[in-house]
C-alpha cells in the first residue's frame, strides 16, 4: 500500500549546525505534507506544513522542502539546538487520514 | 489553552476485560482520530470521525469501537482486550482532514497482560 517513509532512523549532529532530515512518500496523489516532532514522553507536536503547490515554506528556525518529481520532503533545522532532540515524523494526508512515517531520532551534543 | 486530553495515561488490565479510553478536545474540531504507536510500525491510524455520529475505519480498526456522540469527545473501546493491543495510543483532533495541523494528546500507554 501507499506509504510515507523516512531515509535515516538516526541522525546525531552537534549543536549549533543545520540538521537535514529527509523522506519520501510513495504517494503521488497528496496535496499536503507535515512535519511533526515527539518528544520523550509527548505526543507528536506539529512543526510545519506544506501543500503541494508549494516547493518550500519556512517556519521559525526550520524549512520544508518539497520535491514532487522525484516524491521527496526535508526539513532542515538551523542552528541546532539540544532542545531539537525528538523524533521526527513526515506524513501526508491521503483522503481522510494522515500517514505517517516511521521517524527519525535527532540527537544534538553540545 | 487548546488541548487534547486523554485518560488514562497508564494502564495495566487482562485479556478479555472491556476497557475505555477516553479523549477530549476544547477546540471545537469537527476531525478526530485515535492512533496507536509501536515501535518500527510508526503511528497507524485506528478510527477517525468527520463529525458526531459519523466514524469510519482507519488502518488498524480491528478489536477497537469507538463513538462519537459529542463534538467533544471520542472515547476508544476495546471490548476484549488482547496482548497484541498493548501499545501506545494518541488521539488527535483538526478542524478537518483537509485542514491544518493535527493536535495529539499526550498518550495513553496500554499493556494487557
């Protein structure tokens, strides 16, 4: 079936740097894309979205980027911090329902 | 404060022992949604309601009800509960599915035993 996927389970950067996490969904019929953060303990937390007549849209510190040719969305954190330290979702609404990806564990050292 | 509140936070009960979770939101969304999360299966979605009375299936609807007599509330029944439902459950609620961003409470960790 159609599914949202992430490339790396983990990715360890130090702070201060930009962090860069990707996925690619398979699903080539959604129109709108979101990034999500959890925290130990929490519930996902929305970051960001964007929709797919959008190539990129820019929050506070974070950006998405969406590649409908090749199915690609990224986030890209700037200036790292501890506090980024989550996992991070992608999702896509499809119809009625948000599919979800797997994740990815951000781990930021000072 | 917006919020999505789940209860119970933690639970332990046996296989076969009707249970209920409930969730609440004060946004007055019309889309709500119950997931599970297990780990490297990500968060699947369970059921979803457009609005009262109307609930349809999600991905993984199977051994759960749910209803949806109140905007408010959409509480998740497990009749019998089996082991392979131990996981950790969200609700979220957005003004619509084809809406903004989705609000999760913060989990109600299950295990039956």
């Amino acid at each position: 079936g159609e599914s949202v996927g992430l490339h790396l389970p983990t990715l360890s950067v130090q702070e201060g740097d930009n962090s860069i996490i990707n996925c690619a969904y398979s699903n080539s019929a959604s129109d709108y894309f979101i990034w999500y953060k959890q925290e130990s303990g929490k519930g996902p937390q929305f970051i960001i979205d964007i929709r797919s007549n959008m190539d990129k849209r820019q929050g506070q510190r974070v950006t998405v980027l969406l590649n409908k040719t090749v199915k690609h969305l990224s986030l890209q954190i700037a200036a790292t911090q501890p506090g980024d330290s989550a996992v991070y979702f992608c999702a896509e609404k499809w119809r009625t329902a948000l599919i979800f990806g797997k994740g990815t564990t951000l781990s930021v050292s000072s | 404060e917006a919020q999505v509140t789940q209860n119970p936070r933690y639970l332990i009960t046996v296989t076969g022992k009707k249970l209920t979770v409930t969730c609440s939101q004060n946004m007055n969304h019309e889309y709500m949604s119950w997931y599970r999360q297990d780990p490297g299966l990500g968060l699947r979605q369970i059921y979803y309601s457009m609005n009262v009375e109307v609930t349809d299936k999600g991905d993984v609807p199977e051994g759960y009800k749910v209803s949806r007599k109140e905007k408010r509330n959409f509480p998740l029944i497990l009749e019998s509960p089996s082991p392979n439902q131990t996981s950790l459950y969200f609700c979220a609620s957005s003004l619509g599915p084809q809406g903004t961003e989705a609000f999760f409470g913060q989990g109600t960790r299950l295990t039956v035993v």
